[in-house]
C-alpha cells in the first residue's frame, strides 16, 4: 500500500472496531488470544508502523522505563524523582511514573502492567513489605532504591549515619538532654534503624534515652512532642523533616523555642524558616541521579549487579 495505514486501517483489515487494536497496541490482557493473533498479523504482513504515543504506551521501539513511587507527596522521593528524570530524559527514555502507596499486591500489579507494555526497564522505591523477588523476572534491569538487597542493584540510604550525625552535630554543642521522635519499628528503615542509632548513641554516651514513635506525618510528631519534651530537653532529633514540621509547630505553642529541633531530608527551607532547625540530607537527589544511570547501564548489558550505600550530608 502507498500511503500511510492508520490504526483505523488495520481495524478495517483486521475486522475488528479500533478501539480493539488500540488495546492490542497497548498489551491489553483483556483481549482474547485469538483476537490479538489476528490483529498482529495484519499488522506484521501491512507493514503498519504505530504513532509515536503509541509506541510509547507499550514500550515498543521508543525508550520507555517505569518508575514506582511509594507516594506521590513525598518530598524525599520527589528530589530523588526529579534528578532521575533529568538523567532518564538526557539519555532518550520516557518515564511512566506509578505509586505504590505502601501496598504489596499494589506494586506487584504495577510490575506487571508495566512488563506487559514491554518497558525497558523498572526502577522502584522499595518499603519494608516490598516483595523484591518479584524483580528477578525482570532479569537485571531493575533497580531499588531506600533498600539493601542482593536480588537487584540497590541504592540505599545509611539510616544509622544520618541520626548519629545530627547527635554528634548536637554534641559538639555541648547539648546532651536530647530526645527523639521517629516512626513506628514496623518500618525497618525510617522506623527501625534510626532508633536503633538514637538508642545505641544513648547507651554509648551513657544517657538516658527518651523517644516516642509513631506515624510519618507532621500530625504524628505534634501529638508526640508532649511525650518526649521535659523541663531540660535541649533538643529533639526527628526522623524526618516532616516529624520536625510537627514538632517545631508544637514548641512555638510551648513557647519552648529555644529546644534545637533536627530532621533527616535535607529541606534547606526548613532550615532558612526556622534558624534553630538543621537537616541531614542522605543523598536524595543523589540516589535519584544514580539509580537512572545504573538502569541505563543495565540495559545496556554494561554493568553487574551494584550496591550503593548514600552517605549523608550535613545542610
């Protein structure tokens, strides 16, 4: 044929309604193995070529990789998204962006949807209940980030570094009375680790611990600040930047301004709107710049299985 088929043509030759072969292009599981049979080889014998946005749905000859978030109004992943798409964009790829929100069953779909469409390769930000053997079908072109595993190349954040440093930043302060506020254990990272760091600095310094655990919101560490905060509390070591939110909310209420408040995140705002507020920052942006190049390298059959751990800075 001379002129140029359009998916309403290989409809027509296919006997099908458009729509069908849309989905067909799409890698719909929903359409019957006989179907998709048909239409793929009119496709095949015409020579019909997809639109570009086509092409981009399944992951076809433009270059397409997944990207699963834990949640999409997280400011640390989001630093760390926005680097990767810098990376990802400069080397040719679209990004399909999709959000786990914590969920097990909700991130193995996306896996799914995302190997039905042919991406060329995932990366995701793992959570304590992420079933990582899910990624071995993907047959190295996977990368995590925020977990240690040697199922895939993994990026990770040093989660004891960034709460000892901000303890032996408040220490070179000559400030001891120091408590914590953190996010449940259930959380092996965020919640687990940095206790630990906090509990462990405690009984290697020869104090007293004094800590409250909870949700990862601002709300969470507001109602906690009341558990923690004594007549000599000298500061208050948050977890994240967004229990420090909560917790300097709180002290202005208590008129107790004076108490030194950390967060882990590195939000430089944070820092320029309250003087006595100071984040660790574990290498967000970083982490995000290094997955995107290390899943390009993958895909490229240039690199083995990789294992980073972030170091933290000091903002």
């Amino acid at each position: 044929m001379s002129k140029k088929l359009t998916i309403l043509d290989i409809a027509k030759l296919s006997g099908v309604g458009k729509s069908t072969v849309s989905r067909v292009l799409t890698n719909d599981p929903k359409v019957k193995p006989a179907t998709r049979a048909k239409v793929e080889q009119v496709i095949q014998e015409s020579g019909y070529v997809p639109s570009k946005s086509a092409q981009a749905m399944r992951g076809g000859s433009q270059k397409v990789v997944g990207v699963i978030i834990s949640r999409l109004d997280s400011p640390s992943e989001n630093r760390a998204v926005g680097s990767m798409l810098n990376t990802l964009y400069a080397a040719g790829y679209d990004v399909v962006i999709m959000e786990s929100q914590f969920d097990r069953s909700k991130t193995n779909e996306h896996l799914e949807v995302l190997k039905k469409r042919n991406v060329d390769g995932v990366i995701v930000f793992g959570f304590s209940d992420f079933d990582i053997e899910r990624l071995k079908s993907w047959q190295n072109k996977s990368v995590v980030i925020a977990m240690d595993t040697d199922v895939v190349s993994s990026i990770n954040y040093d989660n004891r570094g960034v709460i000892t440093q901000a303890l032996d930043h408040l220490e070179q302060q000559s400030l001891t009375d120091i408590a914590f506020i953190g996010v449940d254990p259930s959380d092996r990272t965020t919640g687990q680790l940095r206790l630990d760091a906090y509990l462990e600095w405690c009984q290697h310094k020869a104090l007293t611990p004094c800590y409250q655990t909870g949700h990862l919101d601002h709300e969470s560490a507001y109602a906690l600040v009341d558990k923690v905060l004594k007549a000599g509390t000298q500061a208050i070591v948050c977890a994240s930047d967004t229990l420090a939110l909560g917790v300097i909310k709180r002290l202005q209420e208590l008129d107790r301004e004076e108490v030194i408040v950390t967060g882990v995140g590195g939000n430089e705002l944070l820092s320029f709107l309250f003087p006595n507020v100071f984040s660790i920052d574990p290498g967000y942006a970083t982490a995000g710049e290094r997955a995107a190049n290390l899943l390009i390298s993958h895909i490229n059959g240039e690199s083995e299985l990789v294992h980073i751990t972030q170091r933290p800075v000091l903002h």
